[in-house]
C-alpha cells in the first residue's frame, strides 16, 4: 500500500505571491490555514510569520494578487489561476 501523498505541482513563477493551503500535524492534532507565501526552491513565509519552521506543508495553493491602499483599509485578492487541482 502506498500512503504517499500525490507531488504538488510548484510555482512556474518564483517569488510570485500564493495563497496557499498550509496543513500542519502535531500532538494536538491537524491544523489548516491559509497563508500568503512564496516559492523559490522550496516554500517560504513572509517576513513575521513562522511557517515553515515547524515541518507546516502546503497542500493546495493560487497564485494571488494583492492591492492595498495607502490608508490601510481595503486589501483585495484577486486569484488568477489554481495550480494543484486545475479546476
């Protein structure tokens, strides 16, 4: 039996910002999230966050467009393509 999970397909773009899906297994159990990220030979967070330090692993990501305006009130993510199940 092959328990292996199926290879998620990588970025085409480096450091392009994805929205990714982040699963995460420890003694408490499973935590999902989602998170801005990007990809550049391996999954990194961005400044502030932790992710990725503690064995975290995308399971589904898109890449993502971000606009924020000046006074800090309106954040709008447009998704421009999904990667891993090309729905």
């Amino acid at each position: 039996m092959n328990d292996r999970k199926p290879q998620l397909n990588i970025p085409d773009v480096i450091g392009s910002p994805i929205l990714a899906k982040i699963e995460h297994i420890n003694d408490l159990g499973k935590s999902k999230w989602y998170e801005v990220v990007y990809y550049d030979n391996g999954w990194y967070s961005y400044a502030g966050s932790k992710t990725f330090q503690d064995g975290e692993q995308v399971v589904d990501w898109k890449y993502c467009k971000f606009a924020y305006n000046v006074s800090g009130i309106a954040a709008v993510w447009e998704f421009l393509h999904v990667s891993s199940n090309n729905n």
